[in-house]
C-alpha cells in the first residue's frame, strides 16, 4: 500500500520574519511571513524547523528590549501562522537565557524536541521524540536534537537551568525508542556535515557538526540538517536521506515522501498488524523553493506596529565617516588589512584594558556610508557577541596567527587566494581575524605553520617568550571555536556583558566624525 506526505522545513531562520532586507531597508522576498502565505498544509502534511530562531535582525533585538510594549511574540506568532509542528533548539536559541527561551516555547502551537536538552527547572515543555499520526495513518517517530557546542559557545550564565548533552547518544537512544513503533523515522539536528559530501574526506575533527557519523550510527530515513548554512537540496548520507535549507528565510525545503507499507493480509494471516513496526520501502524527493513576494497580510497587520518602530529606530544618525568605506573584497583586506576591522578593534580596545585586540568579518563585504545610522552598525556587525579579555603569551599569539595565514594560499603561478580550507564544506570568512595593537607579517611562500615572520608590538618592540599579555577578542572567538584551541585555553581575566554593536553605536556618537584608527601594522609577502 503506498502513502504519500509532505515535509516543508526551515531552519536557520534567525528571525527573518519581515520579506526586508534590514542593511538597506528595502523589500526582499524572504522571510517567515512570506514561507506562510506558501504553505499549503493538509491532514497528511508536516511543518519542521531546525532552531536558530531568536536571534539575527534588528528587529529581534528591539523586540527583546521592549518585550512588554507587545503582547505576542513575534517570532512565534510567524511561525503558528506557518502551521509549524515541531522544531528544535539551535545554538543561538540559547543566547538570552531560560526566560526567553521560556517566553517564546509558551508562545508556540508546535512541540519542541530536544532530546539532547535536560531542562533542569522543568518549565520548558520540551519532549525529547514524538510520534504523529498523519490523516492517512503513517506514523512519523521525529526526533530533535541541537550541537553540543552550545556548552563551548554559550555564557555560562545562560546554561544554569539547562543541560546539553551528547546529540548522537541522545538521538541514538531516541530512535531505539521509536522504531519499533513508528512507520518512518525523521531527526531534526541543529547541526550539519563534517564530511565532503562529494568525496566523503573528513573535513574536521571538531565535534560541532556529527551529521554524517549520526546516519552511519543510527538508521533514521531521513536526517534534517543545519547550523551550517548550505543549501543542500538533498543527499544520500549513507542510507539516510538528508537536507538543509540556507539560512534567513531566504529559500525553504519541500519534501516529499513515499512510503510502501504491508497491505493488511497480503502474504501473512496477521491483517493490520502487518503495518505494526515497519514498510516496505520509503522514498524521498525534495526542492529547494525560493521565496515569493506572496505576503500573509493578517501576519503582516498583527505585527506591523513592531516593524515600523524597529525600522524608526535603525534610522536614527549617529555620525559620520570623512569619507565613505566602500565595501571591502574579502581577498583583498586578507592582503593589506581592513578599514572595518581596524575600527571593530578600536571599539574592542578601548572599552576594556588590553594591550591587542582581534576582530572577525561576517561573510558578507562590509562597508560604511559617510552618515552612519544604528542600521549601518548591524549590517556592519551582524554578531550578538560580547567580548572577553584572554591572557596570551607570544607563543599563543603567533599560533593564532599561524591559523589566520592559513587563510591564503598561492596558486600554480604565485598568486594569492582564499584558501580551500576555509571555504569548504561551508564558507566560512568569519573565521579569519584581524588585530590592532600589533606589527605582523605572513610570508605565504613558506609551510603551513611556518609562515609568522614578523610579530611585534606597533612601536616595533619584540614581544618576549614567557611574558602574557592582555587580547581582547569576541566571546565566540575566545571559546577557541573556528581553529583557535589555543585561545580557547588561556585564561580568561575579564568578561565583558556588553554588546559589540552596542560599543559600536556608543562609540560612534562619542566620536560623531570618524577617521579610520591606525592601529596596527600588516603585511603579507608572497
């Protein structure tokens, strides 16, 4: 007997709820709003999402400071209006504690599933697995679960009442707990692929994304994957199949399923029980759709008073540049150092005591209009960190900087570009830091390892073997995630509770005419 259902997942969200581009404020066809108005939802239809949800716009962030001006939740109402059934937790979802984690799960029509997540207050309403019963009588055992690398990003402050445990042990022992009930199995992982997903070559030792080891060690149909940002439409992973959406709201995924199931009596005398545990054969199409300038206008109406304060807000000036910062190419700041960053870092360095400091880019090429408005500082910098204060020594700084070298790589005829290493399986510019308060250099024609030949304080002083000295850095990068261990393992002697986007705004109105600081010395010989 063959059934069919449908599956439209989102995932990595991060509270694109309006169809705006939030660096221009001009309209954009993306956003949960518009996946809405798309849906067309059944008795034999399922709505996922795969976490990362509170945090990413402007918008959220004003929400979060003036919750109590609104009585909804923004992010929850998007996705009721969706039909949404169940989701999980992403890494970013922790970022402002149990209370709003707790106000926005109250706020949803859909379950949470989190298996890997042990609500330590018990106010959360979280299930570890579910089994829905479609109109037609398929049984879906679905599971959810998030990266454990919340426990190395996460303030600590935020994780007193949670537990986040191992994602393959909890979904392990989820789905031996389902499978025998259920006609088809489905994880929905807050995290993505450590392999090529070409070639299979392990890409990384981290323990951040387990996707592949997850399929080879559990035997789920179909594993829906994110965190990462790739648009996979959809892969075989090792018998397993499995998706993810890129991220903001920009595309989703509509899968559809079919699942041949024993008839009642065909071949045995057990009738019904012959669907009890199991099917023949499932198969999986899916399409990556993108996003249509269709709108769900009682939505919009419901939550419009917060767009317009939101965008009333990002608007308001708060200085100038001398001179615009035109957006800047990624390979070419690699080589002669970044205007953007130089000012990111004086941010960093004047609001704490240090002796250097070191800031990353997002993806994107960032720049600076002249007028610079609360709006120009998010596009700019689009991280909720805050920052911390490690005591390193110049063995430490000259490892951390051997990783920034691998940034580059010469081709066949010496020139220079983005290394493989930090493009594949995920883009990944962020991961590259640029620092102030020092004189360094990169030769690109020597190893991997090698290539620090100059590192020095900017007055020229050589920086001595065995004496600390003060970085101050973001709080994602002072977990050592991204390749820098040796930074997540020195000590940490100052944690700051502010906001970078909020030093940026309050830097800039201290300084309301801008010059670009000189504040470090770089070159790269190649």
């Amino acid at each position: 007997m063959k059934k069919t259902f449908d599956i439209y997942y989102t995932s990595d969200t991060h509270a694109k709820i309006f169809p705006v581009n939030y660096m221009t404020g001009e309209r954009q066809n993306c956003g949960l709003m518009n996946i809405a108005a798309e849906i067309d939802k059944s008795g034999n239809t399922l709505v996922l999402d795969g976490g990362d949800s509170l945090q990413g716009t402007p918008m959220i962030v004003y929400y979060l400071e003036h919750a109590e001006e609104f009585p909804y939740h923004p992010v929850a109402e998007a996705f009721n209006a969706m039909g949404l059934d169940y989701f999980t937790l992403g890494n970013h979802d922790f970022n402002f504690g149990y209370d709003v984690i707790k106000n926005y799960l109250h706020a949803m029509h859909g379950q949470c599933l989190a298996a890997n997540v042990k609500d330590l207050r018990g106010e959360l309403g979280i299930k570890p697995y579910v089994i829905h019963t479609l109109e037609n009588g398929l049984r879906i055992g679905i599971v959810g679960v998030v990266t454990d690398y919340v426990n190395v990003w996460e303030n600590p402050e935020h994780l007193t009442e949670l537990e986040v445990t191992d994602p393959i042990e909890a979904a392990e022992n989820a789905y031996f707990a389902i499978a025998g009930e259920c006609d088809l199995t489905v994880l929905i992982y807050h995290g993505g692929y450590e392999e090529d997903l070409e070639t299979g070559e392990k890409l990384t030792e981290s323990r951040e994304n387990v996707a592949c080891e997850m399929a080879k060690r559990t035997d789920f149909d179909l594993i829906l994957t994110g965190h990462q940002h790739m648009p996979v439409e959809g892969i075989s992973l090792y018998g397993t199949y499995s998706v993810q959406p890129p991220a903001n709201a920009e595309k989703y995924l509509h899968l559809m399923a079919r699942v041949d199931v024993p008839q009642a009596g065909a071949g045995n005398d057990k009738g019904e029980e012959a669907l009890q545990g199991g099917f023949t054969e499932v198969s999986f199409t899916s399409k990556l759709r993108d996003v249509s300038e269709k709108t769900d206008r009682k939505l919009y109406a419901l939550l419009e008073d917060l767009e317009q304060k939101t965008e009333k807000w990002l608007d308001q000036p708060i200085g100038h540049f001398k001179e615009e910062i035109l957006p800047e190419d990624k390979l070419e700041i690699a080589l002669h150092g970044s205007k953007v960053a130089a000012l990111f870092n004086q941010v960093q360095m004047e609001s704490v005591e240090c002796d250097f400091s070191c800031t990353s880019l997002g993806n994107n090429p960032i720049g600076f209009k002249e007028s610079v408005s609360i709006r120009d500082v998010y596009a700019a910098y689009a991280f909720a960190n805050t920052s911390e204060v490690k005591e390193v020594t110049r063995e430490i700084l000259k490892e951390a900087l051997e990783r920034c070298a691998q940034y580059l790589d010469l081709d066949a005829n010496g020139n220079p570009y983005i290394s493989d290493v930090f493009m594949k399986p995920k883009i990944e510019h962020y991961n590259y830091d640029f620092y102030a308060g020092l004189d360094y250099a990169f030769d690109l024609r020597k190893p991997v390892g090698e290539r620090v030949v100059r590192l020095a304080k900017l007055d020229g002083t050589e920086l001595k073997d065995g004496e600390t000295y003060r970085l101050v850095t973001s709080n994602y990068r002072a977990t050592g995630t991204g390749g820098y261990e040796m930074i997540g393992q020195a000590p940490t002697v100052y944690s700051s509770a502010d906001n970078v986007q909020d030093l940026l705004i309050d830097y800039i109105r201290k300084h309301p005419s801008l010059e670009i600081p000189e504040n470090v010395k770089f070159e790269v010989l190649y």
